[in-house]
C-alpha cells in the first residue's frame, strides 16, 4: 500500500500476497532482476495453474493461482525499490492478467459443464468488477499526498515514456492495453462519471470496493476449486457482479460531489 498516504490506506482484501510480495521484491532489489523479469514470471504461474486444472489437478492449480497473486505483488513493489516506474510493466502486467483471466475461464468451462456463452459472460462481469476496483483505487491513489506516476484515471492517449524504457514500446503496450480494457473502462464510467470529483473515499468503502480485486476474485477461484465447486465457478461471477451496483449506489448516495 505503498502508492497511498498513511491516512488513505485500508484494508485491501484482495492484496493478501503483498507481505510475501514486499519480502520477494526486498531479496531482488540488489539483483539484475527487473519489475518486468517478475511479471513474466507470474505470468509463468497462471499458465501452469491452467495446466492442473486441465489435469484435474485442484490443489496445485489453487497453489499456483495464489503464488501468480503474491508474485504480482512483487513486481511493482520492486520497481519502487529500484525507483525504475515503467509504463512498459504497468501496461504488460494488466495485458498479462486480462490475458489469464480469460484463459482460466475458458479452461475452467472446458473441464466443466459451463456453457461458452455463460462463459463469456462472466469473463465480461469479471473484468468490469475489477473495473470498478481499479477506478476508486487510482482515484484515490491520484489524490493521495505524493500522487501517483504510472496510472492515471483517464487513459486517453499514450504516455510519454519514462527515462530508461523505449517509446515506442510504451506505445504498442497502450494501443493493446486500450484494446482490451477500454469497452471496460468506459462503462464503469459512465455508470460513475462523478467520482473522480469526490475529494476521497473512506476506508471502510475502498475495503467493501476490494472485494472486487483481482487477488479477492482469484483467491475465490482457488477456494471454489479445493471444495469441488468448479461447475459453480461461471455462475457465481455473474451472480456476483450484482454488488457493482450496491457500490455505485453507496458511493453516489453517501460520497456525493
């Protein structure tokens, strides 16, 4: 929680991985490895989760899903540590995760009764879940003290490239970044195209919003798959996705401009 001043940090539900991620990107920071290094290697983990749950294989696919979510901790807390922001790691780690998240979907609609349709579905409510998470985070980590260098709420055209990455890499990463987030990124603001202009958000709030985090999500994968639930796993999300408009409606009604 490093990106929000002392009394803007909360209890972020879906960031349980960052204890062992801080220790990780502490034993790498006098290291040759990089931020992106540790991207790549988290994507490595969500790709051998994808293997046991083709072979069935439930347990180590849920070790794998919590080990891809605590090394994703890692990667951004390292690049801190070396005081090397880079928006080439912050645009490859989210393509990674929207890229994995798909594919845990449709491997877990392959081993399962789920309907491909229903399927899409929920990988469609899982990312606007994690839409929602994402804009009141970077809302609140844009207006807390010492701001915020990588992430900005309005990603509208291609950042200027920061001293030690290639522009031109930056600017392919964001044309595919905006590809496949930017559907997402305009309907949760259009259903709060407001919040930006709320001065912050409290912390009991952003600790209900994280429910929606990508590490809350994955850890609710894993849990559903050690207890044989994986023929509820499409299903829930799309049930799931009813509590983005519990917070929108909280926030509209409770934290008004």
């Amino acid at each position: 929680m490093s990106k929000l001043a002392p009394q803007d940090k909360f209890l972020d539900l879906s960031d349980y991985g960052r204890p062992i991620g801080n220790f990780i990107a502490n034993q790498l920071k006098n290291t040759r490895f990089t931020a992106i290094h540790v991207t790549l290697v988290f994507g490595i983990c969500g790709l051998i989760a994808i293997y046991f749950i083709l072979q069935n294989q439930y347990l180590l696919a849920g070790f794998f899903i919590i080990l891809k979510s605590i090394i994703d901790a890692a990667d951004g807390e390292l690049a801190r540590l070396k005081n090397t922001p880079s928006y080439t790691g912050r645009y490859l780690d989210s393509v990674f995760d929207i890229i994995l998240n798909f594919m845990f979907l449709i491997t877990i609609c392959y081993v399962s009764n789920a309907s491909i349709w229903l399927t899409i579905l929920a990988f469609i409510c899982i990312q606007l879940q994690g839409t929602l998470y994402n804009y009141y985070y970077v809302i609140l980590r844009n207006k807390s003290v010492g701001g915020d260098t990588t992430s900005k709420i309005f990603e509208y055209k291609s950042p200027r490239a920061l001293p030690g990455e290639n522009q031109k890499s930056v600017d392919i990463l964001f044309l595919i970044y905006t590809i496949v987030y930017g559907a997402f990124d305009k309907i949760i603001h259009t259903l709060d195209s407001d919040a930006y202009k709320v001065k912050t958000f409290p912390n009991w709030f952003m600790t209900l919003v994280s429910l929606y985090g990508l590490g809350f999500q994955l850890l609710i994968i894993a849990i559903m798959l050690q207890l044989g639930l994986i023929e509820f796993i499409v299903p829930f999300f799309i049930v799931y996705s009813v509590l983005i408009f519990v917070l929108i409606a909280i926030r509209k009604t409770t934290f008004k401009v």
